[in-house]
C-alpha cells in the first residue's frame, strides 16, 4: 500500500512539475469553464435583423408589422419598396429575414378568402436562419390564428380558436444553445484534457527511456489514481461551480452524479493509459486530441441522433468512454436521472474499464521492472 500512495504522490507531482501537463490538465479545464460557455452565455440568437415588404398598406399589414418588430428574436430593420430591393439587402447581409405581406392581405382576410404571406431567410448561417424563421413563421401563425377569428366574426361566426398551444421546455428551460451544448461538451473537455495529459507524461518518459514503459503493479495503480483525482476535479468542476457560474440546469443527482463521474473518470484513465502506452514523443498526444474531439462528439449522438447515424458507427461509438460518459452526466446532472435509467451506461463504462484496464496492463505491467514518472 505505501508503494502505491508513493506512486500517486510522484504521479501527483510529475504533473505539478511539468509545465505542459499542468497546463493541460489542470489549466485548459479552467480556461475552458469560463471562456467556452461564455460563447452561449445569451442563450439563444436575438434582434436579428429582419426586412418587411408591406404591398396592402392596410390597417391590418401595419397590425402585422408591430407583432414582427415586438419579437424578441427579430428587429424590423426597413421596409423595402419591392421584393427585389430587399432580396438585395439580404444578399449584402444587411438582413437575415425578409416577411413579404402581399397586396389585398386585408380584403381576402375579410372577404373569406385564404390569405399568404411569404418569409424568406438567409441560409448562410443555419444557426441564426433557422432560429429566426421559426420564430417569424411562429408569429405570423398565431396572427393567421386571430386573423381567422376575425374572418369568422365578420361571416357572422364569432368564435375563440378551439386549441391555445401551450409550450413549457421541460430541462433546457431557456431553450438555448448554451443548455443544449455546453453540458455535453464539458465533460468532452475534460475527457480529452485528461488523455492528453497522460499522453504528455508518458510519451514524454518514453522519449528519455528511448524503449516502451514497464511499471510493476503498486506503481501502475498510483498512477492511475493520480489521473483518476485530477480527472475528478475537472469533471465536477464542471458539472457543479461552471455550471452554477454561468447558470445552467445543475444538480438534478448529486449522488448518481459521485458513482457516474467516477466510473467515467476510471475508464476514461484506463483508455488514456492504453493509448497513451503507443506514445513515442509528447507531441503525440496534442496531434492525437486534434484528430478526435470533433468525432467523438459527434458519435456521443447528442447534436446528431443515433437513429440517423450509421450503425457500424453507432457500435465503434459503445467502445469509446465518451459516449456513455457524456449521455450519463448530462442525464444525471441536467435530467434528475435515477441510476436505473442510466444502468445501460454505467454497465458499458464498467466494461469498457475492464476492457481497457486489461489492455493498459498489458502494455505497461512489468513484475520485474519499475518506471516512474518524472518531468
């Protein structure tokens, strides 16, 4: 046992004395808490711009046009003479939307006839064009809704609309992109952060040695929980001071959260081992972290669903940490998960870190050898 506490001591150490994994581990965690989410810290994209092309001139266009400048997403900017002036605008990305109310809007409304209105956006950021035709096509729905109240009065019919639609977000209750994103990619964050710190400290040892690293069992298990606190600390640094810092759902199962962070963190160890174990040089681990953090966000099927991803993808997904890892955190820190509806994922992160384990003590475990690390 004291041979393990003085292998995690020396570990401990070793990234306190080396420059690089200090910064990695330890410092791009908590540069990332702040600067990262401050990105999404409104939530939601707000006063875009938006064109009106008003044809009628009617009482009800202008009702029309005050509804759309209300909106919180959009902000009518200008009113072109004609469509061709405005799809000019749009064009010179004066505008992200342009709402065209067509001649005759106010008579056909009146008359009984079915009335259109046009809305066109500006493709070139899907983010922003889709946010803003939504929110546009939303107020011009619920105006076409009291339009045909209005319609059904003057045919003599007054009646309310039979159906008020009521929406409450249930968990991204700002139904923004920082609650979406943020999250998920924190615990990305410190997945990567921790692998790359391993791969530092042992391509580097592995590049002094010139030969591949051998540790006997006491030494190899300090290591690993060396990595294990300070993957710890990242990870609830996230779920629990960012999180309240910059405000986002938090603390649905703190204890659920203990047992899943913790057995996240573990495999997550056992996998950078493994792979770190490959490292020739430091700069391994950099080249290897920039080739695969988009990838494995992507096959963690929260921005894309698994339903849509091929299925060989979706099972080589299962063998990386990160998919169970990130889907269990989220679910248990924003969700209020009980530890029966993340079973799936707390199994597949006990496998993977026996899978992994095994594979890292095959690499490094050496009964007669003993390597520790140092800066």
């Amino acid at each position: 046992m004291s041979r393990i506490w003085h292998s995690l001591r020396q570990t401990l150490l070793a990234v306190l004395c080396d420059r690089y994994a200090i910064v990695v581990m330890v410092g791009a965690v908590i540069l990332y808490s702040f600067f990262y989410p401050a990105a999404y810290r409104h939530q939601v994209a707000g006063n875009l711009p938006v064109l009106v092309v008003d044809e009628d001139h009617s009482a009800t266009s202008r009702e029309l046009l005050r509804k759309l400048d209300s909106l919180r997403v959009a902000h009518v900017v200008g009113q072109p003479a004609d469509l061709q002036e405005a799809r000019a605008q749009l064009e010179a990305g004066h505008a992200e939307g342009i709402v065209l109310i067509p001649a005759n809007l106010e008579r056909d409304i009146l008359r009984g006839h079915p009335a259109k209105l046009v809305l066109l956006g500006n493709g070139a950021y899907l983010g922003r064009a889709s946010w803003v035709l939504g929110s546009v096509a939303d107020a011009l729905g619920a105006f076409g809704r009291e339009a045909a109240v209005t319609q059904a009065a003057f045919m003599g019919a007054p009646q309310a609309p039979p159906v008020t639609l009521v929406q409450r977000p249930l968990f991204n209750t700002q139904e923004g992109y920082g609650s979406a994103i943020v999250p998920g990619v924190a615990e990305l964050i410190v997945h990567q952060t921790l692998l790359m710190g391993i791969g530092v400290l042992l391509g580097g040892r592995r590049l002094v040695l010139g030969r591949r690293l051998q540790f006997d069992l006491p030494t190899l298990t300090g290591m690993a929980l060396g990595f294990g606190l300070i993957g710890l600390f990242g990870l609830f640094w996230y779920a629990g001071f960012t999180a309240w810092v910059q405000d986002y759902p938090r603390g649905g199962n703190p204890l659920g959260q203990l047992l899943g962070g913790t057995l996240f963190i573990a495999a997550t160890v056992a996998f950078g081992l493994f792979v770190g174990s490959f490292f020739r040089t430091r700069e391994r681990a950099f080249q290897y972290i920039i080739a695969t953090s988009i990838p494995l966000f992507f096959l963690a099927s929260l921005s894309w669903p698994a339903v849509m991803t091929p299925r060989p993808l979706v099972w080589l997904a299962q063998l990386l940490p990160t998919t169970s890892g990130i889907n269990l955190m989220v679910r248990l820190n924003q969700m209020d998960a009980s530890l029966a509806e993340v079973s799936r994922e707390l199994i597949t992160l006990a496998a993977l870190l026996v899978l992994y384990g095994a594979l890292a003590l095959w690499r490094l475990h050496s009964p007669k050898r003993t390597e520790r690390i140092k800066s």
